[in-house]
C-alpha cells in the first residue's frame, strides 16, 4: 500500500491509484475505507469503466448490492469490449442479488470470453443451484477441479464477509465442490486484478515522474 500511496504523490488525482488502495482496503477487511477510496477514484473519472468495475466490486463485497450492479453496468456500457471479469463481476452481483435467471446468460459469455479463469463458473455453479440445475452445476465443479485441483469449496466460501454472501458455501457443496480446509484466497468478487493492476500503475506513475527526454 505504501508504494501505492507514494505513486499517487507523484501525480495528484490519478484515479487508478485510488481504486488500487481500494481494492487493497477491501482485502484488508477495511470496508469503509475501500468504499471512500474506489468513489473518489470515480468522482475523478467518471467515464472510465475500469474504475468503475472496482468501485461495483468494492460495493458488491459490502452487500450493497444494488449499487454495486449499476456501478458494474454502467462500466460494462462505457467498455465496447468488457474484459470477461466485468461481465463475471456483474453475474456475480445479479446472483447474490436474488436475480439468478439474469445472472446466469452474463455468467456463461464470462465463461466463453474468459476460458482460463475459474471464477466465473463458480458464481455460474452456485446460481444453477438455486434454481435446480444441479447435473449442469455439477458439471461446472468438475471442470473447475480440472483446473484447479485443490479448489476448496471452504475456502472460497468462507473469505467472503458479508450476510449475503451466507448462503455459497452450501451452493458450492451442493454443485459437487469439496469442502476440504482452505487455500489462501483474497477475499473479492473477481481475483487476480490487484497485483497486476498495481504493476501497471507503478509503472505509469514512474513514468510520469521522470523527466521526458529533449522536453
């Protein structure tokens, strides 16, 4: 967090520096913080959808659903070609908010645009689940198990907080996951963006600090 803080030093108002310290907020369990972070990364870039996505993913994290949902919305509608963790962000957010039938054609094109991720079939599995669908949610474990051998069910499940999230771990045993002990799991929506993302701002940040040759 401190470099990321030092990057944002190096040119005030930079809005992927505050959705960062966020999402690092939001790992940290410190849910307030994470909030005031992603929505002043959004109040200075209204119109950008990656910002947007992380301030829907923090809120989605919270259990305020609601905003969460249109936040990722309005990310997708901004994007002409949303990255898969978009579209497996809004599932997600349509599934924990009851809207399983919503949630599952976004959930599937998350699939189909992100093969190599998991994710999107475990929020994919628990939303067949609660309408019944256990052989095709059945068949997402297994897949998922190919990929990731040692998915724990316990795991996944137990990293989330919120009162809404509740309900996943037994979604999860239900489509055929096990519930050995967990693996280390960062506790959001969609993984694998922050450290990538902190990367690539570091290296932006660094770059607007060095002096630009024959400038």
């Amino acid at each position: 967090m401190d470099a990321v803080q030092k990057a944002i030093a190096v040119g005030v108002d930079y809005p992927m520096g505050y959705s960062l310290l966020g999402s690092i907020h939001m790992t940290r369990g410190d849910v307030e913080q994470a909030i005031t972070e992603s929505e002043k990364a959004v109040e200075l870039a209204p119109g950008n959808s990656h910002v947007l996505a992380i301030l829907g993913n923090v809120l989605i994290d919270s259990d305020r659903l609601k905003e969460g949902i249109r936040a990722v919305q309005k990310a997708v509608r901004l994007c002409p070609y949303p990255p898969a963790w978009y579209l497996g962000l809004l599932g997600a957010g349509l599934h924990l908010n009851g809207d399983n039938e919503a949630a599952i054609p976004v959930l599937e094109r998350a699939v189909d645009d992100g093969p190599e991720s998991y994710t999107p079939r475990l929020w994919l599995a628990c939303a067949l689940v609660e309408l019944g669908r256990l052989d095709e949610a059945g068949l997402i474990s297994k897949i998922v198990l190919n990929i990731e051998p040692n998915f724990s069910a316990a795991g996944w499940a137990e990293s989330f907080k919120s009162e809404t999230h509740a309900r996943l771990k037994d979604n999860m045993l239900a489509a055929g996951f096990p519930n050995r002990r967990p693996m280390v799991i960062i506790p959001m929506t969609v993984q694998g963006r922050v450290e990538p993302l902190i990367s690539d701002f570091l290296t932006t940040a660094l770059e607007k600090s060095l002096p630009k040759i024959g400038g």
